[in-house]
C-alpha cells in the first residue's frame, strides 16, 4: 500500500514540473507589419508564427523588433487568448495570439 502511494505522490510531483516547464514550439515564420492606434503615428509590429504541436499560433505583443528568430526552438505555453514564451535567462514574455491554424480548427481573429 505505501508503494501505491510513494508512486501516486511521484506521479503527481512529475506532472506538475511538466505542467509548469510548458512546451517548446518552433518559430516557423515572423513578419512585421505597420500597426496605427492613431491617424498620424504608424509602427511596425512584428507577427510570429509559432508551430507547437499539431498547431500553427499566430502571435504578436505590438513590439516593432524581432526577438525571436525563424527555425529558434522556445519554451512557450498557451492560457487563453495567450502564449507565454519563456527566454533563456527564465523571463516570460506574454504574447497575444491573433490567430490558429492546425487540430484545434482554423479561426483566425
């Protein structure tokens, strides 16, 4: 009986540092596009095509420089309307996702 517990107690330690590591995606494409809140200031803001899965994200966090590059493998999760992309040095970054393509349907937003 304590083996049964000792085991189930490791399951779940094992599932939540899964949980809580993400997934990691690829970058598949990022392009920028002009972005206004305004009539007369236009800016750049970089579009991401991040592959995770089975699943093409389209995600953007209205920032005119590129910071992630085509082929870089990133430690990323999705909450939501969200992607969380976690840097080398552990930051996380939120990310709006705009769009879907792949298992989960294809909307785009």
């Amino acid at each position: 009986m304590r083996l049964i517990a000792s085991l189930t107690l490791a399951l779940l330690f094992v599932s939540g540092a899964l949980a809580e590591a993400g997934q990691f995606g690829t970058v598949v494409n990022w392009e920028a596009l002009p972005y206004s809140q305004s009539v007369k200031i236009t800016q750049n803001q970089v579009f991401y095509t991040i592959h995770l899965g089975d699943v093409h994200y389209r995600i953007t966090r209205r920032s005119p420089k590129a910071e992630l590059n085509i082929g870089q493998q990133v430690d990323c999760r999705v909450e939501g309307n969200n992607m969380f992309v976690r840097y080398a040095k552990g930051k996380e970054v939120k990310y709006d996702i705009v769009g879907t393509d792949g298992e989960t349907g294809s909307a785009t937003r």
